[in-house]
C-alpha cells in the first residue's frame, strides 16, 4: 500500500457514511494513523467525525458542528480506530454532501 491514500465519496442519503476495511480495501488500524476529513456540498449543514477504537465496538466523538469551510485532523504514531464515521446534521434541501478522506502513515 502506498504510503497516502485519499477516497472521495459522495453521500445521497444522508445517513453516516463509514470508512473501515469492508468499503476500503484496508483496515486504517493495520496501516494508517493519520487521517484528513473535509466535506463539501451540505448547503449549510455540518457534519461530525466520529471513530471506532482498535479493538473496541463503541463510537467515540472527534468533533462536531464542523462546516464545509473546515477540515478534521486525527494524528498520532499508532493507529487510533478501525471505523472512521462521517455523520450530517441539518442539510440543505437536495445537499449531496462530498466527502473527501485521506489516510497516512506517519508524520504530518
């Protein structure tokens, strides 16, 4: 696997959109440490990080109210979850959200 790993997705429902190793190819807990979330396309919306610890079935929080003009940063040197969860709150009639998630290493 290469060393950086970005997927782009769009949501059309609304619901959670989970990134772990049914949907990636890869678990984030066995390669990655570092993540980078930004959403677009919420037409005044916000959305949340949440994540599921290694080696655990609970959700924790990150952050939350986050608009499209930020971005979400998770680092460390190991791996923190298996699960990264992007949820939406108040969404513009018709938003599309776009969810761009880049995966590293080490090392910001």
């Amino acid at each position: 696997m290469t060393a950086r790993r970005t997927v782009i997705t769009k949501n059309t429902t609304g619901s959670p959109s989970r990134f772990n190793r049914s949907n990636l190819g890869f678990s984030p807990a066995d390669t990655m440490s570092n993540v980078q979330v930004s959403v677009s396309g919420m037409l005044g919306g916000s959305y949340a990080v949440e994540y599921v610890p290694v080696g655990t079935s609970h959700i924790i929080v990150f952050e939350e109210n986050v608009t499209e003009a930020n971005m979400v940063l998770m680092a460390g040197d190991k791996p923190l979850y298996e699960e990264l969860r992007i949820v939406f709150t108040n969404l513009g009639a018709g938003a599309e959200p776009e969810i761009a998630v880049t995966f590293w290493r080490e090392g910001l």
